[in-house]
C-alpha cells in the first residue's frame, strides 16, 4: 500500500465532516426522531450509492453503518434492533447486482448455509414471535458477514479509499464519544466498581460503546502511521486517538482498548520492517507513551479514585467463562445439529445465567452442532487464506490487526454489532486488491 497525502488536503472538510457528528448526536439524543430519520436516510442514500456509484463509495456507506449503529441504538431510534445489520445487507445485496465477478463464494456461502438447517430446531422449540426474534438476532449478523465478505473480496481500495472508509467510520464513533463524555461530565455521582459503568458509557451497553471507541481508536492511528501524513493533519488526528483511548477507558468494559492495544501492536510488528515507516512509528508511540502516561492517565486515575488501575489489572472474564462452559455443556448433549439458534439462550436461563451469549464460537457449538465447529473452520480458513493474500508488509500489518480485531471481538462480544461482519470484509479487500485490475483513471 501507498502512502497518500490526501488527508492533509482536505483536512477543512475532514473537520467539518467529523464535527457535524458530535453535533448530530447531541440532537439526536435530545430527540430521537433525529436518530430515527437519520437511520432511514442512511439506508435509502445507501441503496442509491450502491446501485449508481462506484463499489468504493458503497465500502464508505457499510462503514458509515457500521460506526452509526451503536449511535442509533443509544438515542433510542425507532428502528428495529438489528437495523445496522439488515441496512448493511439490502446495501450490499443491490451493489453484489452490479458485480459481475465475486471471490470468496463458495467458502462463505458453505460458512453461511451451515447454520441454516439448525433454524428449523428454533421454530420447533420456541414460540412463533420468540422464535422469530431469536433467529433475528443470531443468524442476521452471519448474513451480514456473508455478505461483506463477498462484496468485499471483490472491491479494489486504493490507499485514498481505504482512508475515507476509515472516516466514514470515525465520523458517528466520536458522536458516541460526545454522548459518553457528556453522560460523564453531567452524572451527579458516578460509582467505580471493577464492573462496566453505564453512566460512563453515555447510558448504554459498556460492551458495545467501549468496543466501537476502540475500533475507531485502532482505525485513527492506523491513518497515523502513514509516512507521508503532514503533521497539520496528524495533530489533530492525535487528539482524537486520545480522545477515544481515554473515554474507551472510562467505561470499564476492557475490551474496546485490550482489542486496540493487541491489533495495533499486531500491525507495528509488520509496519516496522521498512525503515522509513519505523521513524514514524517510534515518534508516535514516544508522544503517544508521554501523553498517556504524564498527563491523560493520573487524571483519569484521579477521577476514578484509583479503580482504573484496578479494572484493568484485572484478568476476571467477567462471567464469559460461566457462560461458555454452558455452552459446551449444551453442546455436548446435542453435538449434531445443536439446539437452534437463541434456544441456547433459554436453556442457559434453566441453567441460572440469563442473557445471550457472548462467545460466538462456543454460542456456534451450542446452537448449530458439529455443523457450526465446521463453520468455525471456514473462517480460521478464510482469515488463513485472507492472510496470505496479502503481498505487502503495509496491507499484512493491516490485515492482520483486522483479523485480531475480528476474532476477540467475537471471542467476547459474539455478533451483536454488524462493525466485525464489516472489519473481516475490509480485511478481504486489503488483501485481494492486488489481484483485481486497477481502476481506470
């Protein structure tokens, strides 16, 4: 991958694209039929990219999707629950029309249709309505990485596309930002426990806001490390990386920064073998280092009263483990076909823990059988094949800390969000574009 000044350009409108957000989200909270008329919008402007504009445009749009999903769902949208992941479905549907030729196919459709026949187990066991929502929930993200992956592995991004999909994303992650600091700043008393903080979290799920600060974390100082990037451009950038590191922090569910922290370090030790890029790098992690450690850290530590350092000491999974040994034991009875997607979820319930699941693989075991271990392998092969696929040390740092991201995000958050279906896309993009023909100019 090349190096390419064009954020430094058009940092004016950069600026204003990622202030307007914090904007929006402050009038979204304050009346939600904003949220919901922005949700809409972005689907409809969505279909219309996708079925008009080139493919570059529509991998913005899913991005777009993927950083505003958790921004609907915290200001009370009107929407259903798992819109981020049917708008990034019915987006990527039209756009696949327009594709005459489609790479990873057969893999991710064999991944895909294996968790199928387990569906006919949900509608016999649970309730019409039950059984419908339940399927919603756990078989809408596997179609929206299905769909992502093939879209993707045959969409060529050039350095310059690969940035603006990044801002596409950052864009409504730093309206969630203002929402979190703004729940903090205004909280009449806030309680550090070595647990999750809602009030931190700008009232919603610690999990799902943590993890979108520190994707949009991981994506600002991928841009970052470019070489090239002028300093008026990477100063600001640094501010928002410390911005999202800090309120990322802030919410105490650990997942958002640990998933950052190990996909950045995945991608330094592929970045640092050209020289050039290595300058860079050892600037940044320096400032970055400095910052963190003299000025954004003790006041953290202060305003928590200490807990920060404790939380994230801390090596507890916070109930996942309980829950995934429910899983194996759940799967061990039922080892073929499993029980069927979100019926897991009530026999947890008999078990004594209530909730969905939060390890996708072992939620896989428990709801789809040996059928679902095998679809397990495909993805260890595709991210195999995904991989290898990348030529250059630039595209395998970044593909490598996009699969890091992928496989903790769902070791710990399953598939709730569709941001993971839309990373492991990316990842196939990064990879295969070498192999796709170059775009006319």
């Amino acid at each position: 991958m090349t190096d390419d000044p064009t954020v430094g350009r058009n940092l004016g409108v950069l600026g204003i694209f990622l202030g307007a957000h914090v904007l929006l989200a402050l009038l979204m909270r304050l009346a939600p039929i904003i949220s919901t008329l922005h949700a809409l919008v972005t689907v409809a402007v969505g279909i219309v990219v996708a079925a008009t504009r080139p493919r570059r445009m529509t991998a913005y749009v899913i991005a777009y999707i993927g950083g505003a999903e958790v921004l609907w769902r915290m200001t009370s949208a009107g929407i259903a629950w798992e819109l981020g992941k049917y708008e990034v479905s019915i987006v990527l549907a039209v756009a696949l029309l327009r594709m005459p030729k489609r790479r990873n196919v057969t893999l991710i459709l064999g991944y895909l249709g294996l968790l199928l026949p387990s569906a006919l187990l949900t509608v016999g066991t649970l309730e019409l309505e039950d059984a419908r929502q339940q399927l919603s929930f756990n078989l809408s993200g596997p179609v929206a990485l299905t769909l992502c992956v093939i879209f993707f592995s045959g969409t060529r991004l050039e350095t310059a596309d690969l940035k603006k999909t990044f801002f596409a994303f950052i864009a409504p992650v730093l309206g969630i930002a203002a929402l979190a600091y703004l729940s903090t700043a205004t909280a009449a008393a806030i309680e550090f426990a070595r647990a999750s903080n809602i009030e931190t979290s700008g009232g919603f799920g610690p999990n799902q806001v943590s993890a979108m600060l520190g994707l949009a974390l991981l994506f600002s100082i991928l841009i970052l490390f470019e070489r090239k990037l002028p300093w008026r451009a990477r100063a600001p950038l640094l501010g928002i990386a410390v911005i999202l590191a800090a309120q990322s922090a802030l919410t105490f569910s650990r997942g958002g920064i640990i998933l950052a922290f190990l996909s950045t370090i995945a991608a330094v030790v592929y970045l640092a073998r050209d020289a050039r890029v290595r300058v860079t790098i050892v600037l940044l992690a320096v400032l970055l280092f400095g910052v963190g450690k003299y000025l954004v850290i003790p006041r953290l530590e202060a305003f928590t009263a200490g807990k920060l350092s404790e939380r994230y000491s801390t090596v507890d999974p916070s109930g996942r483990s309980l829950l995934a040994g429910y899983d194996l034991q759940i799967f061990e009875a039922n080892p073929i076909m499993g029980v069927g997607p979100g019926v897991a979820t009530h026999m947890r319930q008999e078990l004594g823990h209530a909730g969905a699941a939060h390890t996708e693989y072992t939620r896989m075991l428990a709801e789809h059988g040996l059928l679902g271990a095998v679809a397990i392998l495909i993805l260890v092969l595709l991210g195999v094949r995904t991989f290898l696929g990348a030529k250059t040390l630039g595209s395998r740092a970044y593909v490598i800390a996009m699969l890091i991201w992928f496989v903790g995000f769902l070791a710990i958050n399953a598939m709730r969000l569709v941001a993971p279906c839309f990373l492991l896309g990316l990842a196939c993009s990064i990879a295969f574009s070498s192999q796709l023909p170059p775009r006319p100019r």
